[in-house]
C-alpha cells in the first residue's frame, strides 16, 4: 500500500520552456531501439496521475484505434517530468516519489533554470546537473537539451 498522499493542483499549465524541453527529450527517446516513448499518457493511479513522458519497452501497450483507453494500468520503466513556471518542485518531487512507490523503476524530474535532473529511485534521490543521464539501455544527454 502506498504511504504517501498525493495533492496536485488542478490547473497546471505547461510553458514554452516545458514544451520544447519535453519536445527534445522526446527526439533524443526515438532514436533508441526497444523501448516506447509516448507523451501525456494518464496512468491509472490515484485520480490519474500523467507524467509529461511515460517510456515503456516496445510493445508493452497496444493501442486499439477503435477502442481507446483513458487510463493505463501498466507503469512505464521511466517516468519524465518536467517543470513548467506554473508548478511547484516540491510537488513534482512528491509524485515522482508516489510513482516510483507504485512500481515506476525511475522518474526524472527537470529543473530547467538550473539545469538539474532530479532522479528518483526506490533507492532514493540524486541530482545531476546538465549532463547525459541513463537508466538501463536509455540514455538522455541535457547537454543537447539545454542548448
């Protein structure tokens, strides 16, 4: 049983810097074989919890074009948040913990200003600061993000 609880604001909107970091994250996510990269997907968590990047290996989830689903049961492997000026560090730091608690093996959160990717382990937290981060085959530089 999950031991955290969870408060989100309802109305977060996403900024420029949000979109482009998400954008070329997302880019460098494609070029890497065996894994799905898919963007604003809700998981079936709490109320619903949508993590700006869900990745997932290849053909985990199948999507039925006749029949779409709204949630998702199935946690991705990485999680990939990034923090836009209307959202709170605290906060996305408190559900990438909550994801990970569920299953998520890892969550990444950025910090655009700073440059600094949280990363968020059942093992616990570090930080690092604009350079390549991986987890298992996938690997992301920020130094390209960050350009």
């Amino acid at each position: 049983m999950l031991d955290l609880e969870l408060s989100l604001p309802e109305t977060e909107m996403p900024s420029l810097n949000h979109s482009y970091i998400c954008s070329r994250i997302l880019r460098q996510l494609f070029t890497i074989d065996g894994i799905e990269a898919l963007m604003e997907l809700t998981l079936d968590l709490d109320k619903g919890l949508t993590p700006d990047i869900c990745v997932y290996p290849v053909a985990t989830l199948t999507p039925n074009f006749s029949r779409d689903v709204t949630k998702v049961s199935t946690l991705p492997i990485l999680a990939i948040e990034v923090i836009s000026a209307s959202q709170n560090i605290q906060t996305l730091l408190e559900k990438a913990e909550y994801l990970v608690q569920a299953g998520v093996k890892v969550v990444w959160t950025v910090e655009p200003y700073t440059r600094s990717i949280f990363v968020t382990t059942a093992e616990g937290e570090r930080i690092v600061y604009n350079s390549i981060v991986s987890f298992e085959s996938i690997a992301v530089d920020f130094t390209q993000i960050f350009e």
